[in-house]
C-alpha cells in the first residue's frame, strides 16, 4: 500500500511539474528531441511544382495519373530515465536535496514527452541496477515513475555510471533519449558514455551542491563518505586544507566538462539551490540552434 504522505508528495510534484511542462517546457522539449525521422503518409495526385523523386510509380502506372508519396515526421520516440539513487543524493545543504532536484527534473521531462505523444521508463541505479520501469505512455504511468523515485531504497552503497549506462544498451534496441541524471562520484565510465552517445541521444545531468564545492570555516569537522562510509576529521580552518578540497573539487568538473566537450555529448549542470529553470532552457535553446 502506498501511503498518504507519498501520495501526496507525488501530487505536490504532478502539479508543481505540470504547470512547468504547459508554460514552458512542453514546446521547447518537442522541438528539441525530434523524431527519428520521416515516415509514409498516403498519396495525392501530383500537381506541378511537386517533387518528381516522390513519384509513386505503382500507383501512377495503375491509375493513369501521377500521383505522390506524402511523408511526415515520426514523432514518437523513447525517452528513458537513468537515475542515480546512490547514498550521496540524500545530502543538500538548502532546502532540498540532490535527490529532490533530480525526481523534480525528472517530472519534468517525463510530463513534457507523454505530453508529445513519446514513451518514458525509469531505471534507477547506485553501484547495482536497483529498478527497472519499462517504458510506457500515460500520465498514470508517469506517476508511478514519480512513487518510484521518491519510495525506492537503495541496497547499493556506490555509484557504477558504467553499468547503468551498459544496462541501458542492452535494453534498448533502437534509438532513444537517454537522461543520465548524477552527481558523478565515480570515475570509470568515459568508455561506455561514448557507447551509450553513438546509440541513443544522451544527456547527461550533473546534480551539484554548493557546498561540494567549497568547504565553509567551521573548524575541526568530522566528514563523512555518504557511500563509501569513510569517516576524517577535517580543519576547516585551514585555508590551506579549503583551497585544496576546492582545488580537487574544480579538476574533477572541469575534467567531467572537458570528456563531455571532447565526446560531444550535452550536459547540464543544475545546483540544489537555484532553480533548474534557466539551465534546462538554456540547454534547449543550444540544441534547437545547432540544428
């Protein structure tokens, strides 16, 4: 049974998300993820003007009268999930945590593809596949991604991008949209990312705290691996310790934008305490122009 709190939770989402979807991100999802490409219509008569390499010689040579092959856009299309609900999502330093802005984003995108006709599933991931949603339409089905999200307890304690992205391939037969959604603590997927981007059409949203990426002056703290379960006491005192947490902390991005660049495969990058908005337009207002 599920419970009226999550209930709850899950509409609080549906209606935050949806009017999103209707006000903003319903048409700039269309226009960014097209289909796969053009499929038979029906035929018309040929009038003059009209494409002569369109020519339906079957029908031509039976009727008497030319007549053409009309085509339109295939517009459905799979958009597929990957979400990583690894330990480390549960930490946010505002309001809501990497884990809420991930099931926030999430909703999102999967509102605006059933709102275009297209099919959403959900694999959630930390260093195992820990749930599979094969992909459906229907805002019901959409829902459940959502109970899904917000009610899955992971038993992984890491964080393996590689065998999520694997999984993915082997799933998925033919092209599809594929969200990567993570906060990156692993370092041993740069192959299968290059995989998964010649298969589907990847993008890859990288979920980030402020506070990762510099450490506040609040003296000696004990600091504590989410997934790894390591325990150091740091002094935050220290300028030297600060610049050299903030140091690392700068290679490892600048390193996971410069792999993405080279690949060429999008990310966007979205921080727990400001809104996901902007990004999200941002990324496809790129996509639409470099088409």
């Amino acid at each position: 049974m599920i419970s009226k709190e999550i209930l709850k939770k899950v509409r609080k989402i549906e209606i935050r998300t949806k009017g999103m979807v209707n006000n903003i991100f319903g048409g700039e999802y269309q226009s960014t993820f097209k289909g796969r490409g053009m499929e038979f219509s029906e035929v018309r008569q040929y009038t003059y003007g009209d494409d002569i390499r369109q020519i339906d010689w079957n029908v031509t040579a039976r009727t008497g009268d030319p007549f053409i092959k009309q085509f339109e856009e295939e517009r459905e299309q799979t958009l597929m999930l990957c979400v990583d609900i690894s330990p480390s999502g549960v930490f946010g330093s505002r309001d809501q945590s990497k884990m809420d802005l991930s099931i926030e984003i999430c909703a999102v995108l999967a509102f605006s593809a059933i709102q275009n006709g297209d099919k959403v599933g959900l694999i959630l991931f930390t260093d195992e596949i820990e749930k599979v949603i094969p992909p459906k339409k229907g805002r019901l089905h959409v829902l459940r991604l959502i109970r899904e999200l917000l009610t899955t307890e992971p038993k992984g304690t890491g964080t393996d991008i590689s065998e999520a992205l694997s999984y993915v391939n082997r799933l998925l037969n033919r092209r599809a949209i594929v969200i990567l959604a993570s906060d990156f603590q692993d370092d041993r997927y740069h192959r299968q990312l290059k995989i998964t981007n010649r298969k589907h059409d990847l993008v890859n949203i990288f979920i980030n705290d402020r506070l990762e990426d510099e450490l506040p002056d609040l003296g000696l703290v004990p600091l504590k691996d989410a997934e790894t379960g390591r325990e150091v006491l740091v002094d935050t005192s220290s300028e030297k310790v600060r610049k050299a947490y903030r140091k690392k902390r700068l290679r490892h991005k600048q390193a996971l934008h410069d792999q993405l660049m080279r690949l060429k495969i999008d990310m966007i990058e979205v921080q727990t305490n400001e809104s996901y908005v902007r990004p999200l337009i941002s990324f496809f207002h790129r996509r639409m122009h470099r088409y």
